[in-house]
C-alpha cells in the first residue's frame, strides 16, 4: 500500500522523528528485503495503512510522511528469507516494535501468535506461522520533539567517592507512607519529599536503578501467575518501562531526575544491553528477530539456527556488529542528554566488551565510549562477569568504568561468619582491593564495594537465614546463589529470641561499618538500612508484591540512624576514602606510614594464622598525596570479632591532637563512656583525630 505523501527521507537519524511537518523513518535491516511502516488507528485495534518504505541507504530503509502527526501509532514489518537454519527469522505476519521507539501505546499480551513458528509443529521453530500478531504487541508511537528538549545532567566529576544507593523504581516506594497513593510505585514517587529526606538523612549522593527500559514479563512466569520484577528483559532501549508511570506519564520520568538533581542526587541507570525478551528459537518474534536476526544477535558457529547464550538468558546481543554499537551508543546517549541521567551500571558487562576472539578491553565498545564527548564524561559502572568462556573479568576493564566488587562482599560476610583466613582476605578489601584494581592508571574508587544487591539476600537475611528460600518462585527452591556465605545466628528464620535478635542487629552494624570504612566506593541496597527483609528469599526477580517490596511499616529505625552516622564520618574523614592505593609508604611531612596494621598490643600484625580474627587498622592520607592536596587526617580502625572484650593499645596521636572514638557497633548510638581503649566483643570501633583545642 503506498501513500501519496510519501518520499525518499533521510537514512541519518534512526527511528521515526517529527519534524514539524512530518515523520522521516529509519530502520536497519542487512538481511530485509522490504521494510513497512505499518500506521494504526488511535485507539491502536486498527491498521490503517501499510506503508513501504521507498530506499535503501547501506542497510539503513527510510522514507518520509508528510502530515503525519505527532502521536501516530505505528510497528514494522520486515520481509525476507525465513531460513533458521541461515541465521534469519523474517515473518511480516508478525508486527515489529520499532527499536528506536521513545514511547509504547498499549501492552504486551502473552500469546503464541507473537511466534514466527507455529507453536506444538513437529517441525518446532523451523515451521511458520501465518497468523497476525498485531493485537498481542504495544505500538510504537510518533513522540512530541519537545517531550525531549535536552536536560542537564548532573555534576558528577568521576574521582567521587560517592555512597550509591541501588533501589527498584516500583518496590522502594509502594509501602512507603508519605508518598501520596497515587504516586506509589512511580518515578515520581520515587523523587517523593520524604523519599529525598531519608536519602538526604544517610548520605546518599547518587540512586542506581534497576532497569527502567521498557520490558516483557517472561512467558513462563505469566504462566504461573507471577511477574518479571526486576525488568532484565528489555525490548526498548530508549523507551521508560510504562508500568512505572505516574500522572505525569512519561514526563513524570524527566521530572523524577529533574527531582533529583535539585537534591543533589545523580541517576543512575541500570541497562541491560546484553540480551534481549525474545530469548532463544523458541521465543517469541518482537523487534529485532523479526527486523534481522543474523545482525543483532550473536549465534553459534555452523549452527545459525541456535543462539550463543553468553548471558543465560536465551540470546546474546551481538554489540560488535557496527549497527547494533550504533543503536546501543544512541541509546546511552539518548538516556543522556534527553532524560538527564549520570551515568549506567551495564549488566553483566563482559557481554559488551565481547569480540570474536573473546572479551577485549580495548574493543568497539569501550573504544566507542572513549571517544564520545557525551558518554566519556558519565559515570560507568560494569558487572565484571557473565556465564560465557572467560566470563568472569573482576578487574579487567578499562579505566573508565568502575566495577561491581563481589570478592568485597563475599569477604565481608565470611569474615563475619567466621571463616578461615577470611581476615587476610579482608585486609586486601579494606584497602580497596588494589590486588585487583591496582593497573593501568586506576584509583581505589573502581571497587564499587556492597554487602548486599538486588541479587542475592538482603542484609538482615544475611544475617537471619543459612539457605535460600526461594519457594514462592514456583521452581521448586532450586533458584538463586549457593553461596550466600549467611549464617542465621542460632536459628532459621524469624525469631523472638532477644539474645539471637541482638546478635544479629550487630552482625548487621559490623557489615555496615566494615562497608563504610573500606576504601573504594560504597553501594547501599535500598532498604539495608532499616534491616529490610525478603522472607529469605535470595532471587525475588518475581515478587512484584511484598516479598520484594521495601517493607518501611518494620523499619529499624535505631539501625537508619547508625547508617547516617557512618556515612557522616565517611564524608568527615577523607582517610577511608581516598583515590589513592595505600601500600604502608612514608609520608614526606612526617615520616609516617599511609596505612598501619597492629593487633590489640600495638605490635605489627602476623598475617599467618588462619584463624585470625582481629586486627587493628590505621589509615593517613597517601604518601603520594599532592602538595596541592594538603590532607592531616587519620583514622584508627579496631575490628574484633571474638566474643570476648578486649583491651587494645591505639597509636600515639600526633602533637596537639587526641584520639575519639565516633563509632561503635556495640554502642551504635554515640554513647561512649567509659575506658576508650576496652572494646566490646564483636563489634567494630573507629577513631577520628580531633585537636586538643576541640577545634
């Protein structure tokens, strides 16, 4: 079907934009042979014209529509070989969304009509299925350039070492009273007044997102009754997940950031650019299988029929194709300069930075991300591994990103927990894993250090349950880490038990303050805090529903307010945060070592023992500090985790200065009286220097 306001357009700008007098579309395809823009009523139940787009640029098809409005609901269909066997899926029965999309109008309906194949065919994904899949998909819609006028980024400089606070969209405010009912579970109730006070309260400078791309809850899951809470399975890379919406609709995500920068707070988006919802052969075709398979995916050699599945997830985008870089880097950007966030935590990374001779830390991507005036000044976040060959990269990336440490937390809870040579492993930890970072011209701020994240336990469960109990995932409690390195304390599970309770408030303090206290940059899971629970429940990616919601209503706030004095100590004393690694060298000004590590007597450490369990820490500014960057702070960090109380010795203070004890987990509210130099059994201790003068 033609149309006669049809002409050539440009092949520049990707996706359909609105000029003030029409749309010009764009969509690549190597493989199509025909590419149609498929235009629907308003109420998207009606196709009202089926559009060919007239030339062919390179791969990239486009053409122009004059008089086409602001607010036209559209999808593709894309036309070619279906041949599995050779890498492609093209099925026009099938209606596509447009990759490039800024908005979605309706939703995603959980029907085997959205299969290329036809569904129980002996012949499985190698059969066709001939059935319209228009009613079961979203349309893409013709978006208002002005919902998209460019927005300021924050201020974010790089070298900060900035406590993060990872939070879900939806769950962190949908029990939370104070935000008004209508705003539960939205943007906008996420940039919420009393939202911002309590992140103002503990310090946080920056809220990482789980992801906000449009997404599909997975076939399997609406099948048992369940939901994709999370939103690892994104389908539209520059479109905000609609479930999230607020009153203002897509706006309300402009004016959360908006929100947010005027608190001081930058925004953090996690992005999933390393699978898509379509998973493997047997998923259902939704964008780019449709669009071009052999392109956008990755597939196995001599095998196109099949999938790699780097990523465990069914399919594996196949960033190093120029075409898929390109659309990733507009997304980046789009995100960017369009929605104002700061920066991104790339889900499993290693993925991204895949070529076809293995990860390469000097590949397209990061090469791509060097060299772009926008994406090179954000803030890069990478989770070091994923389940492929090599996959697991702890350390390995460029100097750019900064990286999930998950050697840090597992530290920190076996150390905890008692394990065996856990304390020489700590050492490393606290100083901010320099084993790891410590090359190619990397500061101590590339250790994102957590005890907790979205995936695994919480940290009250850490501290309340020794094995998962995933059974409200409907997979039999097969789901989920092993090792959780948890220990319940005495007893599995909620208790009444005041003895066990205590024991665990302060297991939890001793997390916490070993977090605060470390070198590298802290992250916070939402809800750690106040010793928010998951019912033990270590992979609630399913529990859109109390199970993964921030529960606020059982909220600890004594444990809120040890938080917030961690975090001000943090940001008083710049010791425990420094860019700089510290290997113990002397100080020009006065001949003292950057870092110092005693036992209880004062005497320098004996790492051997395996079971050691206490140690003394002593932090300075580096010996390589700048003249330019004056620093005469220090620390004295005590960590004993025997049950005992113990005397310990603390270092002679410097002329004119005196040492203070400002945190303790054992006495979490500030009240130390008594012998400064006697400290509790399991617990951790911190001392500032503070001038005799009081000044």
């Amino acid at each position: 079907m033609s149309h006669p306001d049809l002409s050539a357009g440009t092949p520049h700008r990707m996706g359909a934009h609105h000029d003030g007098r029409g749309v010009n579309f764009a969509v690549f395809s190597e493989n199509a042979t025909l590419i149609e823009v498929c235009l629907f009523s308003d109420d998207g139940t009606q196709e009202t014209a089926r559009i060919a787009l007239p030339e062919r640029t390179g791969s990239i098809w486009h053409g122009y529509i004059a008089g086409l409005p602001v607010g036209t609901l559209y999808g593709l269909r894309a036309h070619g070989p279906y041949a599995p066997e050779q890498g492609h899926r093209f099925n026009s029965h099938k209606l596509l969304l447009d990759p490039y999309t800024r908005e979605m109008f309706g939703d995603w309906v959980n029907s085997a009509v959205t299969l290329g194949y036809v569904d129980g065919s002996p012949k499985n994904d190698l059969s066709f299925d001939t059935r319209d899949s228009a009613a079961f998909v979203p349309k893409s819609v013709v978006s208002n350039p002005a919902m998209f006028s460019g927005m300021a980024s924050g201020e974010h400089t790089k070298s900060d070492l900035d406590l993060i606070y990872e939070a879900h969209p939806k769950g962190a405010t949908m029990a939370l009273d104070g935000v008004p009912e209508t705003l539960r579970g939205t943007y906008e109730g996420l940039a919420s007044d009393v939202m911002i006070d309590h992140l103002h309260n503990i310090g946080v400078q920056a809220i990482e997102l789980l992801p906000v791309h449009s997404f599909v809850d997975d076939k399997f899951l609406v099948e048992r009754g369940l939901r994709n809470y999370w939103g690892y399975n994104s389908i539209g890379f520059f479109a905000p997940e609609p479930r999230y919406f607020g009153p203002g609709g897509l706006r309300g995500f402009r004016d959360m950031v908006d929100r947010f920068h005027t608190a001081g707070i930058e925004v953090i988006l996690d992005v999933v650019y390393n699978h898509t919802a379509e998973g493997d052969q047997r998923g259902p075709t939704l964008s780019f299988r449709g669009l071009d398979n052999a392109s956008y995916y990755r597939l196995t050699a001599g095998q196109s029929r099949y999938y790699v599945n780097d990523t465990g997830c069914g399919n594996t985008l196949n960033v190093a194709h120029p075409a898929v870089l390109r659309m990733v880097m507009d997304s980046l950007r789009f995100w960017v300069e369009d929605m104002g966030v700061d920066g991104f935590r790339f889900d499993l990374a290693t993925t991204m930075g895949r070529e076809d001779h293995g990860f390469d830390p000097k590949g397209g991507f990061f090469d791509a991300l060097r060299q772009d005036p926008v994406l090179s000044k954000v803030r890069m976040i990478a989770e070091p591994w994923d389940i492929g060959p090599g996959g697991y990269r702890l350390g390995g990336f460029p100097p750019e990103f900064s990286e999930w440490n998950d050697s840090y937390r597992d530290t920190v809870r076996r150390y905890w927990r008692g394990d065996a040579h856990s304390a020489q492993e700590l050492g490393a930890r606290l100083l901010g894993s320099a084993d790891k970072f410590e090359h190619s011209g990397r500061r101590s701020d590339a250790s994102v250090n957590f005890i907790a994240s979205h995936d695994g336990f919480t940290l009250a469960d850490t501290t309340r349950f020794s094995k998962r109990h995933n059974e409200a995932n409907t997979e039999n409690n097969r789901d989920g880490h092993h090792s959780n390195y948890s220990d319940n304390c005495g007893v599995e599970g909620y208790t009444d038990d005041p003895t066990i309770n205590a024991i665990r408030s302060k297991r939890q303090r001793n997390m916490l303050a070993t977090l605060f206290l470390s070198q590298g940059t802290p992250m916070l899971l939402a809800g750690d805090e106040f010793a928010n629970s998951q019912q033990g429940n270590n992979n609630a990616y399913c529990q859109d529903n109390d199970i993964g919601w921030l529960n606020w209503d059982h909220a600890d706030q004594d444990l809120t307010a040890f938080v917030a004095r961690l975090s001000a100590f943090r940001k008083t004393h710049v010791s425990v945060r420094q860019q700089r690694f510290l290997h113990g060298g002397a100080r020009p000004d006065d001949g003292l070592p950057d870092v110092e590590w005693t036992d209880f007597n004062g005497e320098p450490l004996g790492w051997r023992d395996p079971g050691l369990a206490n140690l003394c820490l002593t932090l300075r500014c580096s010996a390589d500090a700048p003249e330019y960057d004056p620093c005469d702070d220090a620390v004295f960090i005590v960590f004993n985790r025997d049950v005992e109380v113990a005397d310990v010795v603390v270092p002679k203070a410097p002329s004119g200065h005196r040492w203070v004890r400002e945190i303790d987990t054992d006495r979490p509210s500030g009240d130390f009286s008594g012998a400064f130099v006697t400290i509790a059994g399991e617990s951790v201790v911190a001392f500032g220097l503070q001038r005799e003068d009081g000044e």
